[in-house]
C-alpha cells in the first residue's frame, strides 16, 4: 500500500510517499520511497521570521512541483500517453474548480500535472489539519481534497503533533525503515512525549497512540522560537536553531576569558512544581545582555558564547522537566521529537542523563532528516489513523491553527 504524507504547516512544503509492506502484519515494514521538503528558509530568513501570507503563496506555488517530485523520486508516476488515461470531464474540472475557489494558481498547476500524469497506485491523502499557521495548512488540505477526489481515494487528517510524536517510532532498518512500535507493545506504554518545534513545546502523557494527555506546556514561547528570536537578537538569521547549534558547538575550543558572558542566563521555571516552560524570560535576558556588552566586544567569539549560553539554558529546562515527569507518571519510555530535537546537543545530554537517572527508560528520537516538519511523519500518523479515514465526501474535514493534541 502506498501513502502520500503532506504537511503545509508552516513554512516547509512537504510531500512523502510511504510504502508499507505487509499491510496486515503487526510490524508494518516501511519503505520512505521519497520525502520532499522545499524549505522556505531563505525567503523568511530576509524578514527575520515566517510571515504566513508569503508562506501561504509558496505553498500555493510549490505544492503540484513538489508532488511531482515526491512520486518522481518513489518511481509512482507515468506520463499518459495519447489516448491512455482519461481526459478530465467537465464535471469534474467544475467541483475541482469549486474546491480550489481560492487558489487559482495551484488548481492550474494541477490541472496540467493531471492532464500529464497518470493516476499513481496511491491508495490514500493523509494531510495535516493542524495546529500551524491555518492559511498555510488550508493550501496543503484543499490540495489534498482536490486530489483525493479525482483520484477517488480517501484522505485522512492528521494532527502534526501526533505526526511529530510517531515520527519516533519510524526507526531505520538497513535501507528501508521499519514501523517499530509494535516491536515494542507494552513494554513501551505509558511514554512521555516532549514535542519540542518552532510552535510548541509540551509534555505529552501517552497511553497509546491517540489516547493522549498534555501534562505541561509553554506559558509563552516555544522553545524553537526561543531559538528563532534570540538567534536573531544576535544577528544570526534564520531559522535560530541550527545557527545557535553551530555556534554552541565550537564555544568549547574557545580560550577561558572569551568563553565568559557577563551572566549566566536564567533557567526560567525550572525550579517549578508544575510541567509547565517558559521561554520569553530568557529571550529577554538574551536581550538585555546583548545590549549591556559594550560594541566593541560583540565580537564573533562572544556570539559563540552567548550561543552555547542559550542553548545550554534550554536544555537544562527541557531535561529537568521532562526527567521529572517521566519519574513522576511512571514513564517506560520516552520520546524525544520536534525540530529542536535536530538539536545533537539536546539528544546527546538527554541520552547522558536518562542512562545516569533512569536507566529503564528507553530513548526514542526520529531518524536523521525526519526531526523537522516532514510528509513522512504525517502519512505514518495517518496509518496510525486508517481506520477512521473519512471517505466521500470530505467537505467537513476543516483546518485549525489551534488545534491540540
Ligand atoms: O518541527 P519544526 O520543523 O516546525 C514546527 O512544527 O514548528 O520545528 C522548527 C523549529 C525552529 O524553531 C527551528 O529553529 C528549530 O526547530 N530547530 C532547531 C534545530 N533545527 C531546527 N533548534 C535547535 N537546534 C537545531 N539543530
Ligand atoms: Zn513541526
């Protein structure tokens, strides 16, 4: 069985083909046939930050090429030949119209990749509905309608953050990849969650997949926009996360003197009884330090140990807390996920500190290229969804920005 993954959440599009193998089998071997991300990275980075309308008209722009690219890659298209493959009827050009009302650009550009291609053996959509940036995630799910219904297949809505979550279980076995979580069964239930991305950063109580519970989240800013904002008070660009990861990672070659900043940062909410996080804090205190270091010592090695200073401040909260309420609901296993988890320093003092405190508790990440927004973990989300795919009609499938987990 084929399934193609896609997410418009925020600024990446992105389009996955899966193939699972033994669909019926508990342990579903997975083969990623192709995962494409345009990044919208350099367009952003000039305004500092995603600026949804613009993200919203690359979406509309980029999606038919990334498809194309995605079935391209996983060998799932054929170009019709004179005569193969039907023409579009009129019927169907006029509901196509209907569900791409507001974007004409991106129904054009399906019209021509329909007219050339033949139907792929895709046998379902699954596409992100939330939570994101709504104008971006309607682009992806009215392109997943149009699609799905002339292709007449099923579409199944996924929730990012689930995506994120079982982006964890999606573990590399030699070339392909294996869906492994039935490997595990019990032993793995109850899991602690930390989704850490650009919009979120929560502590997630899992039963199982889809029996979830938020026990703690950001009062303020997420942990990637702690990255994103004080990487830019810095002068960094964006995204802050791999800039500040680059940075942190060569303080520790820095002669002693360099390596000191006027004050430690805060580590706010540590201390806090609660599972909560705050990050506009230290954002601040970034700030305020910035501006007290006279100009002529914001030299590059500051920066380095400004950088290494914010990333370490996140971390050490990420690692209290998420320890803390692993103990505290008797957690078997954890799972580390969201585009700060691209962060090796993170992964790599977690993975110190759960061998040192809690031996028992296993460690779950994404494979490399699967940390950040991806089709792949949304088309494994929608597996995990199947039996509650919606078929025709799917005109009550809606997008929210806010939706939870
Ligand atoms: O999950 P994601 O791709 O998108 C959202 O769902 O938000 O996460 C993007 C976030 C950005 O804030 C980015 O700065 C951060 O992940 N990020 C990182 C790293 N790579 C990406 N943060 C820290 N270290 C990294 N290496
Ligand atoms: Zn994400």
């Amino acid at each position: 069985m084929l399934i193609l993954g896609v997410d418009t959440s925020c600024d990446d599009t992105s389009i996955a083909t899966l193939k699972i193998k033994n669909q019926k089998s508990k342990i579903k071997d997975i083969e990623v046939l192709s995962s494409v991300v345009s990044s919208q990275e350099k367009l952003h980075a000039k305004y500092g930050g995603v600026w949804p309308a613009m993200a919203q008209r690359e979406h509309e722009k980029n999606l038919v090429f990334v498809l194309e690219k995605a079935l391209k890659e996983a060998k799932s298209i054929g170009q019709k030949e004179n005569g193969n493959g039907k023409k579009i009827t009129e019927k169907k050009q006029k509901t196509l119209s209907k569900i791409l009302e507001r974007e004409p650009l991106l129904k054009e550009n399906l019209l021509k990749f329909l007219n050339k291609y033949q139907k792929p053996k895709i046998e379902a959509i699954a596409v992100t509905i939330g939570p994101g940036l709504e104008p971006c995630l309607w682009q992806g799910l009215n392109f997943a309608k149009a699609l799905a219904f002339m292709w007449e297949i099923p579409i199944i809505p996924v929730n990012h953050l689930e995506g994120h979550l079982v982006s964890c279980f999606l573990q590399k076995t030699g070339k392909n990849f294996q869906f492994s979580i039935f490997n595990f069964q019990k032993k793995i239930w109850p899991a602690m969650g930390l989704i850490v991305s650009g919009g979120h950063t929560q502590l997630v109580l899992i039963k199982k997949i889809g029996d979830y519970k938020i026990i703690g989240q950001t009062l303020d800013d997420a942990a990637g926009e702690c990255f994103d904002k004080t990487a830019r008070i810095l002068g960094l660009g964006y995204p802050g996360g791999p800039k500040i990861a680059t940075l942190a990672a060569k303080a520790t070659s820095l002669p002693t003197p360099n390596y000191q900043i006027p004050n430690n940062l805060p580590r706010p909410m540590m201390s806090s009884k609660n599972f909560d996080f705050s990050f506009s804090g230290l954002k601040t205190a970034v700030l305020y330090t910035w501006q007290k270091i006279p100009q002529k010592q914001k030299t590059s090695k500051m920066k380095t140990a400004l950088a290494h200073e914010i990333q370490q401040a996140i971390i050490d909260v990420l690692l209290h807390k998420a320890i803390r309420a692993a103990s505290t609901f008797k957690a078997k296993s954890f799972l580390l996920c969201g585009g700060v988890s691209a962060n090796k320093e993170l992964r790599k003092q977690f993975s110190e500190k759960l061998k040192a405190e809690k031996p028992s508790l296993g460690l779950l990440t994404a494979e490399n290229g699967f940390f950040t927004d991806n089709g792949a973990m949304i088309a494994l989300s929608g597996l995990c969804n199947l039996k509650k795919k919606q078929k025709f009609p799917f005109k009550n499938i809606r997008a929210n920005g806010n939706l939870n987990i």
